[in-house]
C-alpha cells in the first residue's frame, strides 16, 4: 500500500491474486515522489559585448510575505560582481563594472518560498549599456577580382572596411595575406586605416601585387580588427577570394644576330664551318634578343 497523509484519494493499494498466494511473497510497487523545492535558481544567457554599463532592471511577482527574489550579476568566467539585489522589481546601476574588463555578463535570479513552496515569478529582466564598433570588411571588391589569372598578371583591389556599430571604432588594423598551392603564407598588405565613425563610418585600404610567384590554387584573405572590445558578430571582419593562377608553360624564345643576320642554333658537336651556318666576320656585331609571348612576364 502507498499512501499520502491528509490525501486518501493518493491511496494506492496492491494485493496478490488469491491463485498465487502460496508463490508470492512479495509485491513491489514503484512510483516517483515529487518534491517543491525552498529555492531555485536561472542564468540569463550571455549579454553584450559592451563599451560601457549602464544599469539593470526586473520586474517580477512576489503574492506572499515569504516570497522573495534575489539578482546577482556575473562575470563571464562567474565571478560575482554584484548581489544582494532582492525584491520583486527593481533597477540598479551596472556604471561600477569597467566594460573593458568585463565586455559580456550573465544574471543570476534565486527564487525562493520556504514555506508554501510556491516560487514567486519573474516576468522580465534586462540590461542597458552602449554597444561596440561592429566591423566588417567590404567582399564586393575583392569579388570583383577574376578568380583565374595568367601568371604574372597583377591584383589590385580598393578594400573598404565599414563600420555598423553604434559607436566610434579605434584605429583599425586591416591585413591581406594569400596562401599558396604549397600551404605556404605569405602577407601581401599590413595597413592602419583611420577610427571610424559610428553607423557607417568607413575607410579604405588597397592592395596590389603580382601573381609571378604564385602559380596554381590560392586563397586570399582580408582582416581587419581593432584593439576595442570584442565585437558581437567578429566573422564578417573576414574576407577571402579563391585564385587560380594559371602557370606559364611556354617558355622564353632567343634571337642571336651576326651583324645582323640570325645564327641558327648550334650543338657542342658541330663544326663551326658547317656550311649550313652564315658566314661571320672576325669582329662581329652581336645582339641577343629575348622575348616573351606572356606580355606579364
């Protein structure tokens, strides 16, 4: 029999049929008690990045003498930076915490009815506080670059890096580097563009360079960052392009003229008397003339 004080219609009972009450000796009943905690307790999820703190505020209902919630603001790592903030409703200023040390926080509520377990509730909680520069590096571009090149062929590209944040960026350190077939990097453009303004501010950086060197598949990439506090979406401070270089297979032609005339090619067997070759004076005049059918090289 399972039963609970004061509740008789919880009164569960268990008998064995009369067939088998010579084999069963004993009867096992299971069931899962539920309790109400005195207390407990919810994160808010992660809030910011911010550059400056400006106050918390809770709204919640607390029917009962014996109701109670309590707030404890957090650092990322759980570090508690402020508690003992009680009541249904409240606000309290968050300007104490430095935003440069502490870019992001959690809130903490405890709830608690230690007498007819009851949670009290809380309807909303929220933060104030000033954002940060939001980077992002203009792909139109370098998109605008041909992803395939003949060898030798020179890159150049205009890069914008923008602004969307709510407030002014420091100086912004923007970086270009390519990766070659052989995983080797190499950085093509270090650059220190201007602090921009909130809201769209931008500035651009450019880049040049020549593909001689680097024949067959590679990747581009364009950083920009800042020494500020992090940022909230830091992937679009990236760009990269694919570019295949294609190599150049045919290789250089010589001309050598005698006072004029073309020498044809000789070999280390044959006599210079041949009769197949021109006749040359004792003071020539030689030129020696190389070209190229790539125009890039």
């Amino acid at each position: 029999m399972k039963t609970r004080k004061g509740h008789s219609g919880e009164t569960v009972e268990r008998v064995s049929p009369p067939s088998e009450a010579d084999e069963v000796n004993e009867i096992n009943l299971g069931s899962e008690s539920s309790f109400s905690h005195a207390s407990g307790t919810t994160i808010s999820s992660r809030i910011g990045p911010a550059s400056d703190w400006d106050s918390l505020r809770w709204s919640g209902t607390a029917p009962d003498a014996e109701d109670m919630i309590s707030i404890d603001v957090l650092a990322a790592d759980s570090t508690v930076l402020i508690d003992n903030l009680s009541g249904p409703s409240g606000e309290r200023s968050l300007s104490a915490i430095d935003a440069q040390e502490h870019p992001r926080l959690h809130f903490r509520a405890t709830l608690t009815d230690s007498t007819s377990r009851t949670a009290p509730q809380l309807n909303e909680w929220s933060a104030s506080y000033m954002g940060v520069p939001e980077l992002a590096v203009d792909p139109s571009r370098l998109g605008a670059v041909p992803d395939t090149l003949l060898q030798g062929e020179r890159v150049s590209a205009s890069i914008p890096v923008v602004n969307f944040g709510p407030v002014a960026s420091t100086p912004v350190r923007a970086r270009v580097t390519l990766q070659d077939a052989s995983n080797t990097t190499t950085t093509l453009l270090t650059d220190t563009l201007s602090a921009l303004a909130p809201n769209g501010g931008r500035d651009t950086t450019s880049l040049a360079f020549s593909t001689t060197e680097f024949s067959g598949n590679n990747l581009i990439t364009v950083e920009a960052n800042t020494d500020g506090p992090p940022e909230r979406l830091p992937s679009n401070n990236t760009s990269v392009r694919n570019l295949f270089v294609e190599q150049d297979q045919t290789p250089p032609a010589v001309q050598v003229l005698a006072n004029g005339r073309e020498v044809p090619p000789t070999f280390e067997d044959e006599s210079f008397q041949a009769p197949q070759l021109p006749f040359v004076s004792t003071q020539p005049t030689l030129e020696i003339l190389v070209s190229d059918n790539n125009p890039n090289l």
